[in-house]
C-alpha cells in the first residue's frame, strides 16, 4: 500500500485529471492521423513518404473539427454521464421518505464531517455494491443495489457508504469519469475506423490495385495505421490502469476514518466478496464499483485489489477483526421464496384458484418457510460475529456452516420447489379452465 498521505493523493487526482484530458486530445488526434493514413493508403498512388505527408496535411485540416468534436463530447459527458449510468444500471433517486434507513445513515455521515450531502440512488438488483459518481459538488451522487441494502446491516452500510463518501473526496470519481470518456471516445472511433475500412477498404484496394502496385508504399502505409489505431486503443487502456490500486486501499481507510469502525468495513467487504457482478453493466462502470468480480490475469489488470489484501491491510493498519469469507446459503432460499410470492400474487386473477384449499394450505407453508429463512439468516449473522472473535482471539479458524445448516437449507429448497411445482399445477390448471 501506497505510504503517501491523504492530501497528496488528492493533489495527485487533480493533476491526474488534468493530465488525462491532455491525454484525450492527443489519442484523438492519433486516430484521426490513423483514419487519414489509411485513406490516403485506399485512394492514392503514391510511395509511403508521399502518404505520411498527405495524412499530415489531413490531419493538420481536420484538427480543429476534431478538437472540437471532442470538446463537445467531453460537454455532453460531463452533464449527462449520470443520466447514461442510471440508464445501464437501472438506478433511481430517493429520497428521505422512501429510504429513511439509509438517507439518514448517509446524512449522519456527510453532517459529521461537514461534507455535502450527495445524490442517493438505488437499483434494483440481488447484487451486492454500490458506486459514486459525478463531476462537481452538485452532481455527485451514491448509487446502492437492493441487495445490498438487504444484505448487510447498519454498521456495514454506513461503512460502504464511508467508503464512497471518501472516494468523492478524494477526487477518485471525477478522476473515473474522466477515464471512462477517454475510454468511450478511442473506442468509438477506433471502432468507427476499423468498420469503414472492413466495409469499403477492400472493395477500393481490390478495384485500384493495378493501378497502385508502381507505388509499392500502400500496404505498408495500411499496416502503419492499423499500428496506429491499436495503440490508441492500448494507450487507452493503460491509462485506466494508471489509476492506481491504491485509492481502493485508501477509500477502505477514510471509512474506517469516518465511522471509527473497521470490523463494519471488513465485515461488508467480505459479505460482498464474490456478489459484487452489476448484471448489463460495462466495464467501465464496474471500475467504480466498490468491488469489481471481473478478473483479469491474475491481478495484473484488474482494477481493484483482491479483498483479501484489502481486508489485510484493514487488520494490519486499522486493528480490524477479519471473519473469514462468509457463506452465502441463503441466496437460493430467497430466490425460492420470491419466486413464490410471484406466483401467489398471480392467483389473485383467478377467484377460483385464490379460494383453492390447496392453495391456502401452500400460502401457510411459505409463511413458515419466510419465519424459518429469517431465523436461519439471524443464526447465519451470529455465526459470523461468533467466527471474527474466535480469528482475533486464535489461529484456528471455525468451521463454516455445519450439517446442521446445510441440512435445514436443504428441507427448505426442497420444500420451495415442490411448493413451486403445485402452485404452477393449480395455475395451469384455472387458465386451462378459462380458455
């Protein structure tokens, strides 16, 4: 971990981002240098220094529409990347009256510290994770997942919450946003260049080849552009890895800054350990993730460390109590359960069916399965408290679940899905009497 402090890092952000935008310009004007060479390598006989020097004059030409054209993507990002997120991920503002829970976690929090009180958004997924966004003080904003509101309790919350708070701090998300706009205009224009030249180059190259072989400079001049566009894109890509590693490990940290409680944030970070994947979302928003799942080889490309190390530096610098990663049995037994709830809401079409005896019967049985699930779940969360003391206390690590867990988990899937397997019976049954 990274032994700088808090306030250079933030400095850092700044001339990092400044720094980027410069970087944007000169990929942009790499790709438009590429796009010319490559034309000029279809259209014209010539050797290649004659079409190095015909690119360079169609690219000195196109510079400024290119500048400007980035200019005004970078206007339409910075005012609009939000309202692009919301779209991929589904996320939704709220408000006090709709998520007291969490807006006066997040409050306490901003109100503490005397930092302004970000946007709070929710999606609607059984992921586990959150992100931050914005460019500026009023667009900032935290997006959560259901899940994850679901899944962890106060104090994790409010550490998760600490660490997007840190990280809007910090200049990270402005820092991320940057970077995805340089990531979204090289691509789209390396792509845009590569499918003018797969859907005419050939058919140019193919009707003016005779008339090009005395030149001798067009395949090679081809070659150079396509070295050209695949640098961009990997100039691209290594810029997105240039933002070090080490804002995740000082995010964890500022959180534990903020809520004066490590055990919270290790306790979070292992409960979303491994759930963390947004189902429709790019790569680029799962950079802004809290935990990002997507691997690439080994650790070398990926954008977050793994949570192991984060959870090792929590415990090393922090003195926090790490339970080990946590079991997560439950996830199918509330996919059963709502599921159900689904189809009982169906039956409500049907009079006939809502009167069934049956039905009635398997309506009591999920009732107790919810009451048995809750209880496993409490049982679950005092298990994991009962594992962080026995890892600080000892070596030895407990054991996970036991038999009796898995045993209990298993009656109620079982139960779930014969229950399923009626409801859907009954429900065939009534449409098949209607129609």
């Amino acid at each position: 971990m990274a032994a700088y402090g808090l306030y250079s890092h933030i400095q850092s952000n700044r001339r990092r981002s400044i720094a980027l935008l410069v970087g944007l310009f000169f990929l942009v004007f790499v790709l438009v240098y590429a796009g010319a060479l490559l034309a000029a390598a279809l259209l014209i006989n010539a050797d290649l220094g004659t079409l190095m020097q015909i690119a360079l004059a169609d690219l000195i030409k196109a510079a400024p529409f290119a500048t400007l054209g980035t200019v005004l993507w970078i206007v339409i990002a910075y005012y609009f990347h939000q309202d692009m997120i919301d779209a991929l991920t589904g996320g939704r503002e709220v408000q006090r009256a709709v998520e007291p829970r969490l807006y006066n976690i997040l409050e306490n929090l901003c109100i503490s510290r005397g930092i302004s009180t970000p946007k709070l958004k929710v999606m609607d997924s059984t992921a586990l994770n959150a992100f931050a966004t914005g460019m500026n003080a009023k667009q900032y904003s935290i997006t959560v997942t259901t899940g994850l509101l679901n899944r962890l309790n106060d104090d994790e919350i409010e550490s998760v919450l600490g660490h997007e708070l840190t990280h809007i701090r910090n200049g990270d998300v402005r820092m991320m946003v940057i970077a995805v706009i340089i990531a979204g205009v090289v691509s789209f224009f390396a792509e845009l260049i590569f499918r003018l030249w797969f859907y005419n180059g050939f058919s140019f190259r193919s009707s003016r080849s005779d008339a090009r072989r005395g030149g001798g400079g067009a395949g090679l001049a081809i070659l150079i552009a396509i070295g050209l566009l695949v640098l961009a894109y990997l100039l691209s890509f290594i810029i997105r890895l240039t933002l070090s590693r080490s804002r995740e490990f000082l995010a964890d940290a500022g959180s534990v800054e903020l809520t004066k409680n490590p055990d919270a944030m290790i306790s979070a970070l292992r409960k979303i350990e491994g759930h963390g994947e947004l189902p429709g979302a790019t790569s680029a928003v799962m950079e802004m993730c809290i935990d990002n799942p997507r691997q690439g080889f080994g650790e070398l490309f990926d954008t977050h460390p793994s949570v192991n190390s984060r959870v090792t530096a929590l415990v090393k610098f922090a003195g926090g109590h790490d339970p080990g990663p946590l079991a997560h049995d439950l996830d199918a037994d509330q996919a059963a359960t709502g599921a159900l709830r689904q189809l009982f809401a169906l039956t409500k079409s049907y009079p006939d069916l809502k009167a069934s005896t049956n039905l009635q019967q398997l309506q009591a049985q999920l009732a107790d399965l919810e009451t048995a699930e809750k209880a496993l779940r409490d049982k679950a969360e005092a298990g994991s408290e009962q594992r962080a003391g026995k890892a600080w206390g000892s070596a030895q690590g407990s054991p996970a679940d036991g038999p009796t867990t898995r045993s209990t988990s298993a009656t109620m899937l079982t139960i779930a899905a014969i229950s399923l397997m009626i409801v859907s019976f009954l429900i065939a049954t009534a449409l098949l009497t209607v129609f």
